[in-house]
C-alpha cells in the first residue's frame, strides 16, 4: 500500500471526525472481526489493544510487543478497504528514537490512525510533558513520511480515577488540551459514563471528543447531541464474543446441548466470503 494512499485514508478518517454524525467505532481483533464490521458498513476501523492482545495470549498493559500489535494491524489493514486506526497503548517506547519507530511501523503496516494512551499503570499516568513529546514526535515522523496519522491522544485521568474526584474535570482538561496543542487530532477520555459531564467536557475540549461506552453510557443520538464526536467500544465486543463461547462451553458441559451454536453462528460460507 503506497503512502499515497495512505495519506488519502488518512485525510477520510481525519474527516470523519468532522461531524455532523458521531464516529462510531466498533473495535476489532482480527481480519474476521475486522470485515464484518467493514460489511455492515462502518466507516472507519479500530482495534482494541486490549482484544488483540488476550487473543494472542498476553494481558492487556503493554505485555505485547510492538511488532506483534502491528502484524495483527498489518493483516486487518490489507483485508479491508476503510481507514483503519490501530490501538498502539503508549506507543510501546519512552523516547524520540522509539515514537518515530512506532510511527513508522504504524504506517508500513498501512493503518493511517493510532491511539495513545498516557496511562502506565492503574492508578499512575506520565507527566503531560512525556506525553506531549511522544505526540509531537508521532507526527513529525508520518509528516515525513507524508501521511497525516489521526492521533487519538487518550488520558485515564477518570478511568483510572487518579486523584480526588473534584479535581479530575480541570486535570483532564489540562491534559488534552496539552495534547491538543501538540499535534492531537482527536481527544479520547474514557472511563465517564454520564451526560452532565460528558457534556462539559464537550465544551471544554479543544478538539474532537472521543468516549468509550459502558452500559452506563447516555445512547449512540444522545451523545451525538451532546456534541461527542468519536465512540469507542474498547475490547467490550470481544470480551461478548469470548462470552459467547463461554455460553456455548457450559451449555455442552452442562446440559449436553448445543442450541447456542445454531441460534447465533455465522454460515461457514459467509465467513469464508467476508475473509477472502
């Protein structure tokens, strides 16, 4: 896939951001999950580092390496025909050398968007300065390479609950703006789940809001409403899909049936179309 193109997807994703519609990313794992979610007609694709990393057999937190993230990418990405943005955690480096690396890997591997998240652990984030120069650096190095990579700068001020909870609104503001003025496009802030403040961080942002759903979660219209410009699913549609399977399991174990399989089951031929 020439940079080219790439550079042109990525100016599509980029405009999907936009408006009036609200970007509703149902995020993938792999290039079966990744097609159907082409096939019923999204616009745009995302993984969820999450998903694809439990599918291979790590934990979720950075325990993948890049290159195995990004071959996963790398097949999804040449399978289907939408931009696709991949969940690069916290860019898996500390450094310069290493952001333009993964920027680097991020486009050969032809996705034209990445998340980054400021998170190093449960309940500590980087300092906004480390995070500012890995955002400024991303950029720099798709420049160079003439595509405009979506970056999606993600903070867990409220998904890891740091700090006292009267703060967490002017920390979070604090923190994507900084993102913002370093080249972010978009601005991601999981873990808030109600309107009110779902809406003031709206008003707030100084770019495109991102949120991730709950079942808490105000509806796809009332966010839009709201002003919400991205929804993301994280590995939420994977952990249903394994929870499926855990269904099916027990249901075998259990009772000695199978009616899970044949109420739900994609048709052998469908799957195999969706993936060649």
């Amino acid at each position: 896939m020439s940079n080219a193109t790439l550079a042109a997807k990525a100016d599509q994703f980029l405009r999907l951001h936009e408006g009036p519609k609200i970007l509703v990313l149902a995020n993938v794992w792999d290039v079966a999950s990744a097609r159907i979610v082409e096939h019923a007609g999204f616009g745009a694709i995302a993984t969820s580092s999450a998903a694809v990393a439990n599918s291979l057999g790590y934990p979720d937190g950075q325990r993948i390496s890049r290159a195995e993230m990004l071959d996963v990418v790398r097949r999804i990405a040449f399978k289907v025909s939408v931009p696709v943005s991949a969940d690069l955690e916290a860019g898996y480096g500390e450094n310069a050398r290493e952001m333009a690396a993964t920027a680097g890997a991020l486009i050969e591997a032809g996705a034209v968007g990445l998340n980054l998240e400021d998170g190093v652990d449960e309940a500590e984030l980087i300092p906004i300065a480390q995070h500012v120069d890995k955002i400024k650096r991303i950029r720099e190095e798709g420049e160079r390479m003439g595509v405009h990579v979506v970056i999606n700068a993600r903070t867990d001020v409220y998904l890891a609950g740091i700090g006292e909870p009267a703060n967490r609104f002017d920390h979070t503001i604090e923190r994507i703006t900084a993102y913002r003025n370093a080249g972010a496009d978009s601005l991601f802030v999981p873990g808030v789940y109600d309107a009110e403040t779902i809406g003031r961080l709206v008003k707030a942002s100084p770019g495109p809001l991102n949120v991730l759903a709950n079942p808490a979660s105000p509806s796809i219209a009332e966010l839009e409403r709201l002003g919400v410009r991205r929804l993301s699913f994280g590995s939420w549609p994977a952990r249903a899909a394994l929870g499926f399977f855990a269904r099916f399991t027990s249901e075998v174990m259990e009772r000695g049936t199978f009616t899970t399989l044949g109420d739900w089951a994609i048709p052998y031929a469908e799957i195999n179309r969706l993936v060649s």
